[in-house]
C-alpha cells in the first residue's frame, strides 16, 4: 500500500504595507495606553492618600492588598516600557516608524481617498476637496518623528532596562544596593513626560493616516496633581492617563466615605 503523501498548508497571503502599518499601529496604542494607564493608576493611588487622610485610612484596612497591586501596576509599566523600546520586541515603536518611513505610498492622496471611500462603490461627493487639501508626508517629517523616538528611547535604555531586565522581567540581581541604585536612576516627572509623549505620537501617525493631516506631536498635560486639581472642560476624552486619575480618585473617595459612615 502507497503511502500519502501529505499536503502542505497553503501559504498565507503578504500582508501588505498599508495593512502592517494598520496593524503595527494598533499595537502601538495598546502597549502606549497600557503603559501609561499603570503608571498614572499608581501615582493617584499615592497622590489621593497623601492628600486625603480618610483615604489613607481606608488603604490601610488592606495594606497586603493594596501595596500587592501598587507593585503589579509598577512592574506592568517598566515591563510594557520594554515592548516599547526593546528592537528585539516582535512589535516596537522602531519597527513602526520603519514601516512608515519605506513605505511613503501608504500616506498618499490615492491611497487616503481609498481609506476615505471605503466600502461605497462611488466617492462621496466631499472626497476631491479634503484631498485637495490633504497633507502627504515628506522625509523630513519622519526625521522628526525618529529624532522624538530616539530621544525617549535613550531614556528607556539608560534608565528602565536594567530595571526591567534585571529585576521586573527577570531576576537577574537581589543585592539590595545594586537594585537602589537603579532605582536612583529614575525620575518620576521624566517618565510622565516619555509616557504622555507616546500618546502624542500615537495621536500624529493615526491623523496622518486616517485623515491626511500633518504629523504634529502635541503636547499632553502630565502633572497629577494639574489634572486632579483642574479637570479639562471638555473632560479626559481618549486620555487615558487622565482617565484613571479621575476615576481612582472618584472610587478612593466613595470608599473613604462609606468606610468613615461604617466607623464613625
């Protein structure tokens, strides 16, 4: 009896530049808004119970509990930080930009107005003016872009990973001065910074591809106790640092409130 001769799978399909760019993107707001929502989740913790003893007071009916979580969010922000940075990461912001820099043809007028028109048959009516006007990216504008990149990027690798190596990702030291002069290295008010300018970045590829528009990195308020104490009128919209702010400071105070009614 002949054997059979099994089959090979068929090979997948390229997935083509503009549809990589897509998907790189994607991830790129996933791992920036992980990032950030860690980090700004643990400094409110810190912030609404430095501020507020009734908050304090009600941390400390759980001390384990929170100080378990406050260390979960601190390792979520340096590890996610390394997906970020680390070139040998599967999906990382230089990768993205790589992308978009060899591939031009993703941002041009055609390939926008296609976007645009998506699944109707015929372009709508508006689709010649708003290309008429819409922005094609030049060389220089991804430059720009690599330079904000690379700037962060020596941030990350002089300051959070060793950190992440060698003792969040993988226990690499235990010698307790070895590991407190890593920590020395970091500065709270710099990594706010580095965490919000990827919003920025998200933000100007995303307007670039989705609407044409010029890649502009626009600045995003830091500051904690700035955005506690002065809310934007418009609300936190798709800031997600501002976000978690807000609502664990909302949740921090309901709890205070209901565990001083519990024990007056």
């Amino acid at each position: 009896m002949s054997r059979r001769r099994k089959r090979k799978p068929a090979a997948s399909p390229a997935i083509s530049a503009a549809a990589e760019f897509e998907r790189e993107l994607e991830v790129f707001r996933t791992e920036a808004q992980a990032a950030a929502q860690f980090f700004y989740a643990y400094l409110a913790v810190y912030a609404a119970a430095g501020d507020d003893k009734a908050v304090f007071r009600v941390l400390n009916t759980a001390p384990l509990f929170w100080n378990t979580n406050l260390g979960a969010l601190q390792t979520a922000t340096v590890v996610t930080l390394g997906r970020i940075f680390d070139q040998n990461s599967t999906h990382n912001v230089g990768r993205l930009l790589r992308i978009a820099q060899d591939n031009p043809q993703i941002f041009s007028k055609a390939a926008l107005g296609l976007r645009k028109q998506g699944t109707n048959k015929n372009p709508p009516a508006w689709l010649y003016d708003y290309l008429r006007n819409a922005y094609v990216p030049k060389t220089s504008d991804f430059q720009r872009l690599q330079t904000h990149v690379r700037k962060n990027q020596k941030v990350y690798e002089e300051k959070y990973r060793d950190l992440r190596h060698q003792i969040f990702a993988h226990k690499g030291l235990s010698d307790p001065a070895a590991i407190s002069a890593l920590f020395a290295k970091t500065n709270i008010r710099e990594l706010q910074r580095l965490l919000v300018s990827l919003s920025s970045l998200y933000e100007a590829l995303w307007q670039l591809l989705i609407n044409g528009r010029k890649p502009v990195l626009r600045p995003h308020r830091y500051s904690v106790r700035r955005i506690r104490e002065q809310p934007s009128p418009h609300g936190p919209g798709n800031a997600v640092h501002e976000r978690i702010i807000h609502e664990a400071e909302r949740f921090l105070s309901k709890a205070s409130r209901a565990n001083n009614a519990s024990n007056p």
